[in-house]
C-alpha cells in the first residue's frame, strides 16, 4: 500500500468547506478532519485558562503544554483536550472572536501542523482548513479552494444561526504573517455562488477520481 492520501479542501468562511469536505470523506470512505475546529479547541481552552490573548508567548507556552489526542469518531478525527471534545463550545461567539488572534500566532500553526500531519495515521483523509494546500500536506496532488461571494456566504452563515462579520475574518484570515489564506499552487478554485452542495462534492470527486484512475 502507498502513502495515504490526502485531499486538501481550502477556502474562506462559509464557502461550504465543511458541508463538502464530510461529503466527500462519506462518498470515498475517507477519514474527515476539521482544522478549523482544532484551532477552536486552542481558542476555548485559552479562554479557559483565562490567558491574555494580547500575549503571543502565553498563548503558545499553553499550546506546547496542553494534553491532547487525536481520536477517529466514526470516520471524524477530533482532538480531544484533556479526554473531551469541546464540540459546543468551540462554536460560540466568544470562541470564534478568539480563534483568528490564536491562529496568528506561529508557534501554534507549527504546532498544528505536526498534529495536522499526524492524521495521516489514521489513513486516507478530506482535510478542510485555510493552509492545507499551501503548507501542511504542500506535496499532495489533491487541492481544492472554494470560495463563494461575500453576500452568499453571508446568507449562509445567517441561515446557521451564526451571526459573523465575514469581510472582517477573510482578512483577518488572509493578512496574517504565518500561514495566511491564499490559493495553493496547483488548486482546483471552485466559486460555488450559484451551485448547490451536490454539485460542488460531485465535482470534487470527479476531479479526485480522474486524477486517481490517471495516477494509476
Ligand atoms: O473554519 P473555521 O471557521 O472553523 O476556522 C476557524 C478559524 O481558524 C478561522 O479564523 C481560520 C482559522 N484556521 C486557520 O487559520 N487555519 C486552518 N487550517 C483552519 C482554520
């Protein structure tokens, strides 16, 4: 058997990386990881701690030390803190205003990337994040980028329930030093404005299994 493999699904908030890349994992019986959610975890459990977010050190000193593992719940790997998924409450408001100023921070998007790159243990994955592409699996010849428009995006996350200034995260998300969001090299970018989530997995795994059945 080769080296498992990884799909990488990058792209800005609320373009339908989530909704697609469970698809996806569903339809190839791929592992699914949540990058976003990993950098969650690290937001709540500052918040927890009642770190400074003002404090870059503070905030990587307690990523070097925090106990984590990577767990496999039915087809999801998840990284448990201290033996729990804070699965609620990485999605509340005051998280998601912490996690942009946590990601910023490069000792823990060194420290994502390890754990990132540890799943592959887990065999082949959909990989959704900001950095998949770019700088955690860089090498893999599966890049996917969605992006929607601000307006389409924005009814999404209303749609959720998610009150969320995008405009506001795509830039935090994309001007930052380490790491930021940009297209990787050799993507496929995928607008889906206009196109409904059947759609847009479908194209994916076409894409994927073309390049599959031409690698041999
Ligand atoms: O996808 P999400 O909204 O759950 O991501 C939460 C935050 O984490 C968002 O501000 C971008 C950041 N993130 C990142 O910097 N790199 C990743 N690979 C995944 C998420």
């Amino acid at each position: 058997m080769g080296e498992p493999i990884v799909i990488a699904l990058d792209g800005t908030s609320a373009s339908g990386k989530s909704t697609n890349a469970k698809r996806v994992a569903k339809a190839l019986d791929y592992a699914y990881v949540d990058t976003g959610a990993m950098y969650r975890s690290l937001a709540w459990y500052c918040l927890e701690k009642e770190v400074d977010l003002g404090d870059a050190k503070a905030i990587a000193s307690l990523c070097r030390r925090w106990k984590t593992e990577l767990k496999n719940d039915d087809g999801h790997i998840r990284l448990y803190v201290d033996g729990y998924f804070p699965e609620k409450e990485i999605r509340t408001a005051e998280t998601s205003a912490a996690v942009p100023v946590v990601a910023a921070v490069p000792a823990v998007r060194k420290w994502m990337k390890a754990k990132q790159r540890e799943c592959i243990e887990f065999g082949d994955l959909v990989m959704e994040g900001r950095d998949i592409g770019s700088n955690v699996f860089p090498d893999t010849d599966y890049k996917f980028y969605l992006d929607a428009s601000l307006d389409e995006r924005s009814k999404r996350r209303a749609a959720d329930g998610v009150d969320e200034n995008l405009a506001e995260r795509d830039k935090q998300d994309s001007q930052r030093a380490a790491a930021p969001l940009m297209i990787p090299l050799g993507a496929k970018v995928i607008n889906n404005s206009e196109m409904t989530a059947e759609e847009t997995s479908a194209l994916i795994i076409s894409e994927v299994q073309e390049k599959l059945e031409a690698a041999g």
